[in-house]
C-alpha cells in the first residue's frame, strides 16, 4: 500500500494534535505502519 506525501502528512498530523478518539488513532498508525511495508494484525 503506498500513501501520497499529503495524506502521510495529514495522519501524522493527527497524531501529533493531541487528544484524538481511540477509533481514529487506531486507524492512522495501521495506515501509515502498512505504507511502510508492515502487515495489520
């Protein structure tokens, strides 16, 4: 799976902007871990 460089910027986005609902943490990390080569568990 490959990100573009806007939506990579966007997830660590909202990961670093504090408090977020668990749902949509969960959500970004498993994006971002499998652009970069690592299955989901």
């Amino acid at each position: 799976m490959q990100l573009s460089s806007e939506d990579g910027v966007r997830l660590q986005t909202l990961l670093s902007g504090g408090a977020q609902p668990v749902r949509s943490t969960l959500r970004a990390l498993t994006l971002i871990q499998m652009a970069q080569g690592v299955s989901a568990a």
